[in-house]
C-alpha cells in the first residue's frame, strides 16, 4: 500500500512544517501491516523530527527535499532542557568525547525492523542553523553533539538506497546497535568545513554492507565506532565496505575514536579516496579491540588541511593505539592486512603504539602487500608534525616525514612496499624508514 503524505495534509511549500503530516501518513503504514510512505517529487517539505517504525518504507521521489525546521525546538523528541546558544566551552577538534546518545534528532527509529529509506530525492539537515564559530579554515556548532540527520537505533534489517543526504550538522547516518544493514547507490554531500559531520557511522553494529556510495564530508566519510552509551549491543562486526568514492577533511575510512567494545571481521575494498587529510585511519583509544581487517584495491589521494583544526598529517595509512586518558585500560590493533594499495600523498605511513602497554606492543601483526607511496609537496602547511590527538599527552609528536614513521609495534611486514619521493618534499624527509622502539618489522621486496 501508498501512503501519500499529501492526502495527510501535506503542503510542501518549503515554509509550512509538515512534520504532523508525515508522521500521521508514517503511523497509518505502519498499522496497517508495512507499506510505502510517499513523499512526492518537486516540493520541499520542512519538518521537525519525524519517527519512522516497523515495515515502513519512506520513499522520497525525484525533486523531493525533507528540510529541516529552522527551529531546534522541533527536534527535542524527549523534551530535555537544554539551550541551543550556550556555545562550547572548548572547540570540538580539542574536545569531542562522546557517549552516543545525541538529544536533538531528525529521523529517528529504535526497537524496530524491516525499515527502509528509499528514493532519489534528498534529505536536507539545514546545517545553518547548528553553526558556532566559523573560520576560514573550519565551523565549529552551537553545542556538541548536534543533530544527526538519521539515528536509527536496534533496527533489525534496515535499508537505505539512493537518496541524497546532505547539509548534516553532526553525524548524517548514525546507526546504533544495528544487525542486516543494506546501505547502497547513496550520496552525502556535507560542508566540508563543518566539524563532526561524519557520512556513514556504523556503531555497535553487525553484518553491515556498504556500496556504492560518494561521500563528501568534514570529519569522517565512514567511521566504524564502538560508544560507550551503546555497550549493550557488542562488537562492531561483519562490515562489508565495497566502491565508494569518499573526500573528507579528516579521515575517509576510520576506526574509533569511540572504541569501548571491539571491532571484528571488516572489509574495505575497490574504493577511490582523494582530497582527503588521511586516507585510513586506526584510532584505538579505549579498552576494546580493533581484529582481521582487511583493506585492498584502494587508490589513496592525501592533502594536509589546517593543522590546529583538523586532525591527522596526511598519512594516506595511519594506526595509532594511544591512550585517551591517563587512567584508560587500553585495547590492542592486531591482525590487519593492506593489499594492492596506491598512495599519492603529502606524508608517508604512520604506526604509533602505547608506549607503556603492559603486554608487549598494543599494534601488532600488520601486513602491507604491494602499497606504493608516491610522496608529493601539495601545501605550505607544517611538514613536522606526528598528530596523535586524541589522547592525554604528547599529541603532537615533532620529527621529520618518512615514507614508514613507526613507534612502539611489532610483528610489521612490508613486502613489495616501493616509493618515490618528489624533490620539494626531500627536504622534509631525513630517511625513509624511520623505525623506533618496535620488534619484528620486516621491510621487503623494495621496489625503489
């Protein structure tokens, strides 16, 4: 069955909020045994939060915007005091701890299963509104966290195909304790000076297949985490990442930083990464784990962006296994393989383990099988600095580049690992492998 949103009373002039609208034509579906939400093509429909529930399809049509209200009130689902103009008390690329429970919310679903998110037409977030301290370099919000665009949370069988979501203010699909995750043919297209607006953030989650997407985004394109709000739902396990095209200003595929839990059994595949401050990146900065993870068939392009605002030095690989606090019972990285990988990047690989871990090395049991780096000057940025945020001390770490800057792991294989560095970056690099305080690196096969 359709569920017209128009015969519920929507306008779609893109002034009058059609949230009551919506969520009647949403209920009516969902009472009735499942069916499809239509939401027509060529208006645009503004909206305070909306709950999606079981067996239904909400199909947006080609030329369809959902807007987002310009009223933050709008999204205070459970009504909890707050005050959207306080501002932060420190940035958010200093401080951005987070449990995984937002308060204001625009799609939202919980306890609930065969869920779909369908169509061409696209979902605006009206990022405007969350907007803080705006620089050249970077817009900081209101208060943190913000809204994100989808927190759909313990949905069993959800699927999104197609739509185009954009102008998040925080994290645009945020899925919480989510098992048989179909993510296909998307677009996320956010500012890519808005800090936190992630693209895809699978957290706690299990069987999980992303394809086919493009995603532009400040922060991180896709980011695997483990909350500690969510600890109930386990491992972040069986993930799938397969051709997508991702541009970020931090990361395009990260682990962490939330990694309270472990992260199990993830595929990267046949992905084009460029415009982007790091390529991959292991962030391990609690007690979980970060096992059998494989990357392969990757073409990596990096750039540094403003040192004090975004995090990382364009390392097209980075792992790091720090402590985010002094008193963190710290997890380990083990058993990672990167495969078939071209690298065109303004730094080399980075391996940064705990110094002190109790076991031994925390990062351990990393393969590298035919990578090239090809080291090329694209910025005036400072080349000399090792960015280890988050964590308590040290953060930035000074030293020259290398084409492998590796501290404190062990059992690390390179075979068929070949470089070139270009002349404008010569002066920045003092050796190739700068390798410290590590056991069982094996460098191989070089190919320079």
């Amino acid at each position: 069955m359709i569920f017209n949103i128009m015969d519920y009373g929507a306008v779609g002039d893109g002034v009058t909020n059609d949230m009551g609208a919506i969520q009647a034509a949403i209920d009516a579906c969902s009472q009735s045994g499942g069916g499809q939400v239509l939401i027509p093509g060529g208006k645009i429909y503004r909206s305070g939060t909306i709950v999606l529930k079981s067996f239904v399809e909400l199909h947006l049509e080609n030329g369809a915007v959902l807007k987002a209200s310009d009223h933050m009130e709008d999204f205070n689902l459970f009504h909890v005091p707050m005050n959207y103009d306080k501002g932060l008390d420190v940035p958010t690329y200093e401080n951005c701890d987070y449990t995984g429970k937002p308060v204001l919310y625009f799609l939202y679903a919980k306890d609930c299963h065969d869920v779909k998110i369908t169509g061409f037409g696209s979902i605006d977030g009206n990022e405007e509104i969350f907007y803080g301290l705006v620089s050249h370099w970077h817009i900081d919000g209101k208060f943190y966290p913000r809204m994100p665009l989808l927190f759909l949370e313990h949905v069993e069988h959800l699927t999104i195909l197609h739509v185009t979501l954009t102008h998040s203010a925080f994290w645009t699909t945020h899925l919480v304790g989510c098992d048989d995750v179909l993510i296909d043919g998307i677009r996320i297209l956010n500012n890519k000076k808005l800090a936190n607006c992630d693209g895809i953030d699978p957290d706690h989650c299990k069987n999980v297949r992303i394809s086919n997407c493009h995603i532009e985004s400040a922060d991180d394109c896709i980011v695997f985490k483990n909350t500690e709000g969510a600890m109930e739902y386990g491992n972040c396990e069986n993930i799938c990442v397969t051709n997508c095209t991702l541009i970020s200003t931090s990361a395009a595929i990260k682990f962490g930083t939330e990694s309270a839990a472990p992260f199990k059994n993830i595929t990267v595949q046949n992905c084009n990464i460029h415009h982007t401050n790091r390529g991959i990146s292991m962030q391990m900065r609690d007690q979980g784990s970060i096992e059998n993870i494989l990357f392969s068939n990757l073409n990596i392009e990096t750039r540094m962006f403003s040192k004090e605002h975004w995090w990382g030095s364009a390392e097209p690989i980075c792992i790091t296994a720090v402590k985010r606090r002094e008193d963190t019972k710290l997890g380990y990285v083990r058993n990672v393989t990167f495969q078939n990988i071209n690298c065109i990047s303004e730094n080399g690989i980075m391996i940064y383990g705990d110094e002190h871990w109790e076991n031994g090395h925390n990062i351990e049991n990393i393969t590298f099988e035919n990578v090239r780096v090809r080291m090329i000057k694209k910025t005036d940025w400072p080349k000399d600095i090792h960015d280890l945020r988050p964590t308590y001390e040290n953060s930035m770490v000074h030293g020259p580049m290398a084409v492998v800057y590796a501290r404190y792991a062990q059992n690390v294989r390179f075979q068929n690992l070949s470089h070139v560095i270009e002349e404008p970056v010569k002066e920045y690099v003092d050796r190739a492998y700068n390798v410290e305080n590590c056991k069982g690196v094996i460098i191989e096969g070089e190919l320079s």
